[in-house]
C-alpha cells in the first residue's frame, strides 16, 4: 500500500483571522455613525417634505374652494400635533371659531413622530434662524401665537417657518412666503453655518 504525502489544508492561521477581524471592526466603527447620521437626515428631509406637502395641499384647496384653508399646530408634550382645517364662515380661520365648530377641522391630530421616527418641530441649539438671527428659543412652529398657518382662496397666505430636526443634527426648515403663499424647503448646512434653499 502506497501513502500519498499529507498536504496541509490551506487556512488561515489564528493571526491573519485576528487581523481580519481587526480590519472588520474599524471599518464598521467608521461606517455605522456614517449611516445613522444619513439615517437620520433622510427621515428629517422626509419629514419636512411631508410638512411641505400639507401645505402646498392645504393652499390648492383654499384656492380651489374660495375658502381659507390651513395647519393647526396644537402643542403636544414637547412638540406638536398638526391638523388640517378649513374656515367656516368665510372671515379667515380662527382659533376660538375653530373651538367652537364654526371653523372646521378637516383631518384627525397627528404628530410627526407617527411617521418619522425621532424627528419633531424644533430648532438645535446654536443654529440661527432662516433670516441668519439668533434663534431665540426651540420652538419650532413660528406662526405668531395662534400656531396656525392659514393659506387664503387669492394665493396669499401667513408668513412662518417651520424648523423640523431629527435625532442627530439634521436641521430642515419649512417656510411659507405670505404675499405669495409660497412654500420653501431649507437646509442648515452645519460646515458652512448657513441655509440652503433646497427648493
């Protein structure tokens, strides 16, 4: 009986998988933030488009019907729940007719949460407002104290923005021209301290 000579079976030795494994590990050190941080700015993009939308939406209908229509931004907790409302009376929309069912509420409350996850109206903390001021605060609904942002049957609506940030540092904004009634999308670009209009 003839013996073949053993070959050792190629492999890898315990340093070139502990090599290996190193490699694996930094590379993922460096590409999960990468992508929790893109993560994060698809939802708060996504996010402010949605606003953007409603708004766009509520304007073709107030244009369509002859009859003011808008976003109602009711405090919830630490931000807001928007509704779509239309007016009742033919006088603008109000909050008080709104308590009273004279202005009508179009859609149920919903927060932004719901749909995107960790992203809320707000503006972070030392990023300026769309015209370049101090923010002068976190709220991220600016639309006078009623917290509504009414668009008229002539096109025209009231002026505001809307700050969007997610759980990161993704800072968007929604703004609504009033002569015009048009809707804007912004973006704080971080490395050049500035916004980009998006639109």
């Amino acid at each position: 009986m003839v013996r073949r000579p053993c070959r050792s079976s190629p492999g890898f030795t315990i340093l070139e998988l502990l090599f290996a494994v190193g490699i694996a590990g930094t590379l993922a050190a460096i590409a999960v933030p990468q992508s929790l941080r893109a993560l994060d700015d698809f939802r708060t993009r996504s996010a402010a488009q949605y606003v953007a939308r409603r708004l766009a939406t509520a304007r073709f209908q107030a244009i369509r019907r002859l009859q003011a229509h808008g976003l109602r931004f009711e405090p919830d907790g630490p931000d807001y729940r928007i509704s779509l409302v239309a007016d009742g009376n033919r006088n603008g929309i109000r909050t008080t007719e709104l308590q009273l069912g004279i202005d009508r509420t179009l859609s149920e409350p919903e927060s932004l949460g719901g749909h995107f996850t960790r992203v809320q109206f707000g503006i972070l903390d030392g990023v300026p407002d769309a015209d370049g001021n101090p923010s002068g605060g976190p709220d991220g609904v600016r639309f006078g104290s009623t917290k509504l942002a009414v668009m008229n049957a002539d096109g025209t609506a009231s002026s505001g923005t809307l700050y969007l940030s997610g759980s990161g540092r993704s800072q968007y904004a929604v703004r609504v021209l009033g002569s015009t009634g048009r809707v804007r999308l912004l973006k704080f670009d971080a490395v050049r301290r500035r916004w980009v209009d998006l639109t």
